[in-house]
C-alpha cells in the first residue's frame, strides 16, 4: 500500500494526465486568444492606414434613409441606433412567428409521416422530401415572384370572410385599434396571467405529491380567458375597436396590411423549416417501444390518446435536441429576407453599411446580435429539455 503512494509521488508532472490535460487546455486558450489578437491587430492596423478608426459613435447620427415596415415609430431622421433596432424587431417577429408555426405544421406532418392512412402517409413523405432538398433561398424568391407578387392587383383583390383581402401588395386582415380603456385592460390581462401561473404551479405541486399529474394547462388558459372577458365588459368602453380593410383608389387602407416580403418570407421559412421538424418528429415517434402502443390500447386509450398521453411525451426527450438546432437554424435563416427586400435585421444592416461606410463595426455588431438571440433560444430549450429528460435511479 505505502509502496504504491510512493510510486504515485514519485511521477514526474510532465507524465501526469491530470496535469497534461489542464495544460493543453491553457496552451489551446493562449493560441486562440493570440489568433484574435493577430487578427485584431491586423484590422485596426489596416483601418489607419485609411484614415479611420473603430467607433460607434455614427450610430447618433441620422440615419436618412425610410423603412418599409416597422413595429416602432421611425422616420429617415431617426438615428441609426433606432434603425438598427427596427431591423431587429423585424426579425424577432418573423423568426418567432415562424419557430410557432412551423412547430405546429412540422408535428402534423412528422405524425402524418408514421400514419397508416396510405394518403397521409405519401402525402407527408413527397412534402418532406421535395422541400428538403431545394435551397431556401431558391424557395424564397419562388414564394415571392411566383405567388404573392402574382395575386390579382387591388382592384381585383380576393376577398375572403373577414374580410381578408388578398391582392399583390399584401394581406390584408381586421385588426384591433386600442381606445383610452386599453392600458387598463392591459391590467387585467396582467392579473390574469398571473392567476394562470398561480394555478398552474399549484397544479403540479399536487400532482408530484398524490402520483397523479392533473391537466393544468386548459385550466390557466381558462383562468387567462375569463379575466379577459370581465375586463372586456367591465370596462366603460371596449379595450379594442375592430378596423377592417378596404380598398382606397390604388390601395389598401384600414386594418393591418401584411407586405408580401413579410408574407413569403414567413411562409418560406415556416414550410421549409417544417419539413425537418417533421423528420425530428418522426424519429422521436419511432423511437419509442412499440410495447408502450400495445400497453395503452390495452388500458383502452384511444390512438389519439395514445399518441398525445404516452408516446409524445416520452419522444419530446428524444425530439427536443434536434429541435433546438432547426430553431436556431431559422432564426439565422431570416437572414436571406435582404433578397426579397423584407427589412430585417441583415437587410436594415446593410443599408447602414452603405450610408455611414462603418462595415467593420456593423458586420460586428450584426454577429454579436445573432449570437446572443441564438445562445438565449439555446439557453430556453436546454432549460426545456433538462425539466422533460428522463431520470434515471
């Protein structure tokens, strides 16, 4: 025994693997950090040599140039901070509409995938297999010329019940305008938000003691629901006035017209996104022990039941990691609106490129953005997967 803690003492720190391992990662750390340097050295150096120097301070400047579409208030004398974000805000919201409804559409085609009916089942599988292989850009520009740039002009505008229009300006759809009441109701949607949070913490705590987990969620939406409705009708004037669209001369006005950059951009995204979460689906679905299909339909469970109380929850464990990287994939796909002209973050960049010449700075600054919305998404979804993964004793 004394023999064998002598002999340990006795190795030399360059033979000791413990050792080895922490001094490589030290020798790979101060490499990298020198390549970086090098390489920021090298710019900086090359940015004298004409004149300039890194600076943010242009982003006070006016920006003037007009914006198309914009969540805030803007105008070409706003700065270029306030361009900038305006861009950003467009691409949160497309790439956030998109990550919902392509998770919708991708779980009705994975399922529809793995059906028996002979239909669905070629229907799903020609779906996944032309939009997987042709290249997003391609789809994009497709979806823009050949659709929504084709639809009938404004005067011969499609009308749906809604009344929705669709001509080759946009979409047009009812939309609500907030009154004086709105910020109150605001409050109560608050307080109902809260109440369904309530509810459903309380739900689970019960469930974890008793062995039993109770169906909490219809529950808080409930609770969501009901405060809104008391707000809704309590308030002395209605939160909200429906404003529908018409057409006025060469356009539309009234309601909320949805540009078709903003609509191929969303649709392209969704069902080519959709087509690889449908196989992510598919692989989690199958995943699972035919045994737990045979032991539900013994218990007398429903193939819906089946499939929504005992094989979906157990295929989120395998499906959610694959999941996160086609997220992650879509939001850095939006990207490609600057070649339908949809303002975005990348497209709203690029403009200020052109106007201010400060490409180092706003190529920089475009990554950083990138990569913080991508780490925060990643960051939700291991929170996600760690809460659903399996624990094993």
């Amino acid at each position: 025994m004394q023999d064998s803690v002598a002999g340990n003492r006795l190795v030399a720190f360059f033979r000791d693997e413990r050792v080895l391992r922490v001094l490589a990662q030290i020798l790979a750390g101060l490499l990298l950090l020198g390549l970086f340097y090098f390489l920021g050295a090298n710019m900086v150096s090359n940015l004298q040599r004409q004149g300039t120097r890194l600076s943010f301070r242009f982003f006070t400047q006016n920006s003037g140039f007009d914006i198309a579409e914009s969540l805030i208030e803007y105008s070409r004398t706003s700065t270029y901070v306030r361009a900038f974000t305006v861009g950003f805000l467009n691409t949160v919201l497309v790439s956030s509409l998109g990550i919902v409804f392509s998770t919708i559409l991708g779980v009705i085609v994975g399922v529809a995938r793995i059906s028996s009916n002979f239909l669905a089942n070629r229907i799903a599988r020609i779906y996944i297999e032309i939009l997987r292989n042709i290249p997003l850009l391609v789809l994009l520009v497709f979806w823009y010329r050949a659709v929504f740039l084709k639809l009938p002009r404004v005067n011969n505008a499609i009308i749906l019940p809604g009344p929705v229009y669709l001509t080759n300006r946009g979409l047009g759809v009812p939309w609500g305008i907030p009154t004086v009441t709105y910020d109150i109701f605001l409050i109560f949607l608050g307080a109902g938000l809260l109440a369904g949070i309530l509810i459903a913490i309380s739900a689970i705590r019960r469930g974890r003691q008793t062995g039993r987990m109770p169906i909490w969620l219809p529950w808080s939406l409930l609770a969501i629901l009901l405060f809104g409705v008391v707000g809704w009708f309590v308030l002395p004037q209605p939160p909200l006035t429906l404003d529908s669209p018409f057409v006025g001369g060469l356009n539309m006005s009234g309601g909320k017209i949805l540009s078709p950059e903003f609509m191929a951009l969303l649709s392209g995204l969704v069902i080519y996104t959709s087509a690889f979460i449908a196989e992510v689906v598919r692989a989690g679905i199958q995943a699972i022990s035919r045994g737990q299909v045979e032991a539900a339909s013994a218990l007398g469970f429903s193939p819906f039941q089946t499939l929504r109380l005992v094989i979906f929850p157990q295929a989120l464990r395998v499906i959610i990691p694959p999941l996160t990287s086609q997220y992650l994939n879509l939001t850095k796909n939006s990207s490609l609106a600057v070649a339908i002209a949809y303002p975005d973050l990348f497209y709203v960049s690029s403009t200020i490129i052109n106007q201010s010449g400060r490409a180092v700075e706003m190529i920089s600054l475009v990554m950083l953005t990138y990569l913080i919305t991508s780490l925060i998404t990643a960051l939700f979804m291991n929170w996600y997967n760690n809460r659903i993964r399996l624990v094993e004793r």
